[in-house]
C-alpha cells in the first residue's frame, strides 16, 4: 500500500476533527461492548424507576433528565470496562 493512502484520514474524520470533536472508531465488535449501552442501561434503569406518566412531553423532560442523571465517574468506569473486554477479545 503507498504512504500517503494509509495516512490519509476518511472525510467523516477530518470533517469531525475540524469541527473540534475527537473521532474515535471502534473495531468492529458485537455493540454490546460499546460503552455508551451500558451508559444507556443505566438511564433506561433510572426511567424505569422514574415516576409514572402518560404525558409525551413530561416523558421527554424524564427521558432528559435519566440520561443527565449518569454520573461522569459511572461513565468512564463503563468506558474502561468495554476496553478491557475488547483488549481480551484481541
């Protein structure tokens, strides 16, 4: 393969990376090893236990406030955890 091709970024990357975002792809792995789903069973958990309500709007408002609700810390323990699996899985 020539250099300068396996340098070359993808235009989603460079696009991402000059808007300021990092862009970080994951190998392709079952998706139960990306961490954003277990960041995602936390908020679902935390809206199971939520109050009850019929309203689509306050739904909304409850959906926002769960997935506000995962600690930082909760996260990152999520991230580290899905890369100890992938690194066994390598």
């Amino acid at each position: 393969m020539q250099p300068d091709f396996v340098a070359q970024k993808s235009h989603l990357k460079e696009l991402i990376v000059s808007r300021g975002h990092i862009c970080d792809f994951y190998p392709k792995y079952h998706c139960e090893l990306n961490f954003i789903e277990q960041d995602w069973g936390a908020a679902k958990l935390h809206y199971h236990n939520s109050p009850k309500t019929s309203d689509i709007d306050q739904m909304e408002k409850n959906v926002i406030v769960c997935l506000d609700d995962v600690p930082n810390l909760l996260i990152q323990r999520y991230a580290n955890r899905s890369t100890r699996f992938i690194n066994a899985y390598a």
